[in-house]
C-alpha cells in the first residue's frame, strides 16, 4: 500500500505524526505541579528496589546539608555526634564553662598566721541565724566560699578575704536553708595571713566589724583564749601585727631583689 504513495505524501504523513507527538509532550508538562518542572528527585530508599519506601534519617539530612556547606548543618552534625556519643555510653567532654569562684575564696591557700577574735552570746542566751544575717549584712559583710561569711577589697573580690567569720558550732558554716532554725553559742572572726592587706590594716578592718555586731547582737568579744578582749589585749595585738608587718616586707624586699 505505501508502495502506491509519493514520496511527498510520505513526507507529510511523518510531519503530522511530528507535531502530533509535538503537541502531546506540551499538553502532558502543562499539567505538573510548577515546583516539580525541571527538578528531579532521587527516589528514597527500597523505591529503587521494588521495597517500601523508608524516610532519611536524621543523620543523613543533616549530613546532606553539611555536604553543602551550610554552616548551621554542621553545628548540627557536631551535636548529634555527641548525642550519640553519650548514648554509647561514651566519654565526652565537659563543654560546660567552669563556675566562677563564690565570694571570699583565697587565690591561693599559703597562709603563716591566722589571727581571731570571737563573738559568744550571754549566758544562758543564744545567737539566732535571722539576727546573724541582718547584723552580717549591717556590717558590710558578704556570704560567699564555704558558706561564711567575709569582708572583702572593694571593688577586687578576686584578691581574696581581708577576714572571714565563721560560726563556732561544726562544720563552722552557715546554711542558709535552714537559717531559721540556726541557734549558735557563738562566731569566730578570723584573717588569715598574708591576705590582701597588710596585717595591720586587716585588724583596723575586723575589730570595728566585730564590735558593730557585738552591739547589733548584744554579744560579747573574746579574744584567743577567751578571755574578755580589753584595751590592753587590743594594743598587745595591734603590737603583734605591726612586727608582722615589718617582717614581712624584710621579706619582700629580699625576694624581690
């Protein structure tokens, strides 16, 4: 039958299939969603396969994301490490930032003298913890390192306590949690030597403080040996810590040359 046929009706007969197949390839792209013209998408695991289609993982979109370059993805993929990590049971490392140190600690623990003075409660009477508080606070001094009390440098806490106080029932300590109930015969005033002044300015600094909450809590001073802390006593050791002092920068200047 197409023997019969010239060669220009051939032609025109391929020409119309042309434009037919033209036509049908036109109609068939107009109707996809516009977002998925021109975009292929790799078919998910078990498609390939014949099998169910099974979701990524976390890890692999991530890790997809990290392929190309984006910097929030890989934060994430250092977190999911680390998830995992820990998961296993593993060791990681503690990225938590070091506490700062409270209030009062030394900035280092050599110390050669220690100088104190106590404050006892009447006979028969007891320090309440809430007066204790008020009075330590009245008295410009902080609650900081070992739950006690301190006086500190203005504006240089880091240099350490001038003194410390402290209360005589052991542990020596403060709780706050349970201040309310807190009965105590008494509290130490102590500085420890060298500190951040000298050991004359340290007492000019703790006798005042000692004596203002002798009154706030109608207590009594006592030095050392518990005996009443009189003027004669308070010249002995303001004595004391002037040859102290005098040593110390003998010292000073022996190391320094």
């Amino acid at each position: 039958m197409l023997d019969g046929l010239s060669e220009t009706t051939l032609l025109r007969i391929a020409i119309g299939v042309a434009a037919l197949v033209l036509f049908a390839v036109i109609v068939y792209t107009s109707r996809k969603p516009a977002g998925q013209q021109g975009k292929r998408t790799a078919p998910a695991r078990g498609e390939a396969a014949g099998g169910p289609r099974q979701e990524p993982t976390l890890r692999e979109l991530i890790e997809a994301d990290a392929a190309t370059g984006d910097e929030a993805a890989a934060i994430e993929q250092s977190e999911l490490d680390l998830l995992e990590k820990t998961l296993a049971g593993e060791d990681v490392p503690d990225r938590r930032p070091a506490p700062a140190p409270l209030p009062g600690a030394r900035p280092d623990e050599n110390f050669d003298k220690v100088v104190s003075v106590f404050l006892a409660a009447r006979a028969g009477q007891a320090l309440h913890g809430p007066d204790l508080v008020v009075a330590a606070e009245k008295a410009g001094l902080v609650y900081g390192h070992m739950n006690i009390f301190h006086r500190l440098v203005d504006n240089h806490p880091e240099q350490g306590p001038i003194f410390s106080v402290a209360n005589l029932v052991k542990p020596g300590s403060f709780e706050m949690a349970n201040i309310q109930d807190l009965r105590t015969p008494g509290i130490s005033f102590f500085m420890a030597l060298p500190g951040p002044l000298s050991a004359l300015d340290a007492w000019d600094a703790m006798l005042p403080t000692a004596q203002r909450m002798a009154e706030l809590l109608d207590g009594v001073l006592l030095d050392e040996e518990r005996n009443a802390l009189g003027r004669q006593r308070i010249a002995h050791i303001r004595e004391d810590l002037r040859n102290y002092d005098r040593k110390q920068q003998k010292w000073d200047l022996r190391t320094t040359r």
